[in-house]
C-alpha cells in the first residue's frame, strides 16, 4: 500500500514508535560510525592509501597489483583477486575488514610472492582473469594465456593445484583453440577455448566466455579435462564458427549487430532463475537470456542499447544507461546487477525488476550518471577514494560490500554499502509499511531475521548509516516511511 508523505505517522508506522520503549532494554548499544551509503571507498589493496597513484615497493610482493581484471569474494569473507600482470591469483582473508596496502597470506599460481614467471601446469597460471567460488567451495579460473578454465578443489591448499581443466586435453597443454585455428573463422571447436574472459557455475552447468572466439560456451559440469560444449551464445549455433558479430553463415565478420552475435564478450553471470548475462564488450551492451535455454539461446533483453541491432558507445546516451566497453557483470542476492562500464571508467547498479532503462546508481563518477571521465576528471597523476580509471572487475559480498578492480590505478577498492537502500527491511526494492515487520524482527532476534530474509544485507535495517542495527535507527526508520 502507498505510504502516507505527511508528517503524521501512519499507523503501523505508529506501533513502531510505540515499540520503541520497549525495544530499547533489549538492543545493544553500537555508536560507531561508518562510512556506509555512499560512493567513496573505504579501503584499498594496491595502494598504501585511497589518493596513492604510486604502488608499492616491490612490483612482485604480497602487496601489489598489476593489471588485475578478476576478483570474487568466497562465502567464508575470504577476498582472491586476479593479478595478471604477475600471473597470480592474491587472496587476503577478510573481504569486509582488510586495511589500507594489506598484503595478501596466500598466492596461486606462483610459488612464492616474489615469482612471476607464467606457467602451464596444474599450479601455474599465464594472465588468469575471471574468477568464480562454486558452491562445494572451489575456485574456478579463466586462465586465458594458457586458453583453459581451472578448477581448483581446494584454495586454502599451500601451492593449490587445479584438479579439472576445460579446453585442454590435460593441465600442461595451453595450446590456442586446441585441434582448430588461431584466426580462421571456422577454426573454434566444441571443446576449445580462445582468451576466455569468465567462467561461472550454476547446479550442474558451466558457462565460460570464450571471449578470444566471440561466443560463451555452456557444459554439463564435466567429470573430465576437455569437455564438450552442449550450448553455443553467439555463433547462430555454430561450435566450430568463430566470427566477431557473425553473418549468420559464417562467411564474414563485423557484420551489424543481432541477438544472436557477440564480438569478444567478457563478462558474464547467472542469477537464481537461471537467466544468463553477458557483456558484450565490443558490442558495448549486456545482452539477458532467459530460460530455458536452447542450444543457440536467443536474447530476452538488452541493456546499454536501443535494440539488438545497435552497438554504438553509449548508444542511448550515457545517463541514459548507455555503456562503452562493459567488461564484467556481477548479479547481487536480490538480483540487482552491477555493470563495470570500463571506458566510462564507473560502475553502474540497475535495480530490478529486469532493469529499467537508466541505471539507479554509480560508483566512480561523485554520483553523476552522465559522468564519463577517469577519476572523474582529476589531474593527471592524481586520485581519491570517489573516482576510478579503466576498471575490469567487480563484485559484492554478503554484507552488501562492493569491491572493484580499478585496473589503470593497480588497486582495489572496497565501497562499504554503497548502494543499500537504508529501511527496505524485507529487500523488494521499497521502504513501506511493509517494512514494518521485518525491521521490528532485525531488532528484537538478528538470528531469526537473518532465517526469515537471509538475501538482505545487515544494512537494509540500519536506517541512520551508523553501521549498526539499533534502536537510534527506530526515529530514522519512521522518517524513511513518512518520507521525510
């Protein structure tokens, strides 16, 4: 129901305020502030401080980056990012705690943080990129200079070794699209890859952007090296086609735009439903498949352009939710999606339902959505916690923490909340009466509240953005409802 916008309280709003007394012996107290709600970020890895352009000491330590694309965040907080240039994967053990230029305590792909010499093996990397944690807790690597997808079964391991490879006929070949061709367009196959870009799980299938070959892939979750693709996005159904924005008969390439074409996709994510997201990179769009899925699936929606046969940077217009080179896409819990819009150097959040036509929020522009500058067009050699430069990769954890790869800067950033809409207590994207019960729940019995709506972040109850969940958030939540 509509939520009255006079400064009377309504009268569920009302029992609230009634609560409050009540409430008030039961809650502990927590009055530290945090910095939560906003587009700043609130730490950096990389860098010994947010306005730092300089890097660290030793370009190969357990505290620099260089070139990071990939990033992903395990169920545990345990933070891995992709440091390409390094040919390594960093992994630091708190996500949502780790300070100013920590160093990483584990490394894979080397043996030892002060290697980084590229490898083919089942414990070395060449250039890895998308990284996905699957749900039995195995990380999953697009480690495209050796064209292959690994998967390693155990990350904690010293010197962990991948048990699974896609691609490859076993883990220390790296041959390009291995039995076909480095450049012809027919020269993919249904169980090589070219340059992958990001790999992700999802039950029982795999999908990996075969960004090198213009296509994604989809397997049965294989039980050997070297599966087969059962499933085919971009090539009219094609397994052995591998032309940017085919023809349709694969007798040329950069052929105008369709639902059915990619050129060198990247990005890429499954939500609950099983619809399947892909950022067309070249194409500067995400193209959303919807199940089911057929063996050449077909486009259900576009994001980033006025049709599927549009591909012009920023087509729409940039505040108007166009996009330039969109590399990575990560679904949130309540299938929100964030878009890493890398040449608009910004990280823009399209909230549901099944997104409308402008973005509702963005990271690296001070809060502008037409903004298009790196760091927001700060001096050249100079940045800040609110701007960002080239980024590739981006994710968010639990907490409602969104963390970005900010790839021209060599740092990672983590933005604490920055896109909680503060009284939306059961997440459907409104603060309304319907609010009223669950953030009475959040108050009296956190452990119930996490069992009733465990897809809502702790700060969707927090409505004065002090980072805790209290009773001073009982006044704020009411001016929320009656929309002060």
């Amino acid at each position: 129901m509509p939520v009255s916008h006079t400064r009377r309280l309504p009268p569920a709003a009302a029992i609230v305020a009634i609560l409050a007394p009540l409430l008030f012996p039961l809650i502990p107290i927590n009055r530290a502030a945090a910095a939560v709600g906003d587009s700043a970020a609130d730490a950096v890895l990389g860098q010994p401080g947010l306005t730092s352009l300089a890097g660290l000491a030793d370009p190969a330590a357990a505290i620099s980056i260089s070139g990071a694309p990939g990033i992903v965040v395990a169920p545990d907080g345990r933070l891995f990012v992709a440091d390409s240039n390094n040919n390594r994967i960093l992994s630091w053990p708190s996500a949502a705690s780790f300070t100013d230029g920590a160093a990483a305590d584990r490394v894979i792909g080397q043996p030892d943080f002060l290697s980084t010499t590229p490898g083919t093996s089942a414990s070395a990397l060449n250039y890895p990129q998308g990284l996905h944690i699957d749900a039995a807790g195995a990380l999953w690597v697009a480690d495209a200079f050796n064209h292959r997808v690994l998967r390693f079964p155990d990350p904690s391991t010293p010197g962990a070794a991948a048990d699974l490879v896609i691609g490859q006929p076993d883990l220390t070949t790296g041959v390009p699209n291995f039995g076909g061709s480095f450049n012809g367009l027919d020269g993919a196959r249904a169980n090589s890859i070219l340059f992958p870009g990001r790999v992700r799980t999802t039950g029982t299938r795999v999908y990996i952007t075969d960004s090198g070959n213009s296509r994604t892939l989809a397997y049965d979750l294989p039980a050997s090296h070297q599966p087969t693709a059962d499933a085919v996005f971009g090539q009219y159904g094609s397994l052995v086609c591998r032309a940017k924005n085919n023809d349709g008969a694969c007798g040329s390439e950069f052929a105008p735009p369709t639902g059915e074409t990619l050129y060198n996709p990247i990005g890429l994510d499954v939500d609950g439903a099983g619809r399947v997201y892909i950022a067309d990179w070249n194409n500067h769009r995400v193209l959303r498949f919807d199940p089911p899925l057929a063996a050449s699936p077909v486009p259900s929606a576009v994001y980033g352009q006025t049709g599927f046969s549009a591909a012009d940077p920023d087509g729409p217009g940039a505040g108007a939710g166009g996009l330039h080179l969109p590399i990575d896409l990560h679904l949130t819990a309540t299938a929100d999606l964030l878009v890493c819009d890398s040449a608009n150097h910004r990280v823009l959040l399209l909230r549901g339902p099944l997104y409308g036509s402008a973005p509702d929020g963005v990271l690296g522009q001070l809060d502008d959505l037409g903004g298009q500058l790196p760091n927001h067009g700060l001096a050249p050699g100079s940045v800040g916690p609110t701007g960002l430069s080239g980024p590739t990769g981006v994710t968010i954890d639990a907490l409602g923490n969104v963390y970005v790869v900010d790839t021209d800067n060599n740092r990672v950033l983590r933005f604490d909340r920055p896109f909680v809409l503060r009284g939306d207590a059961n997440c459907d994207g409104r603060t309304d009466n319907f609010d009223i019960d669950p953030f009475v729940l959040r108050l009296v019995n956190e452990a119930a509240y996490a069992q009733a709506y465990p897809h809502c972040p702790p700060a969707a109850c927090d409505a004065n953005g002090d980072g805790s969940v209290d009773n001073f958030d009982i006044d704020p939540f009411v001016r929320l409802l009656v929309g002060e």
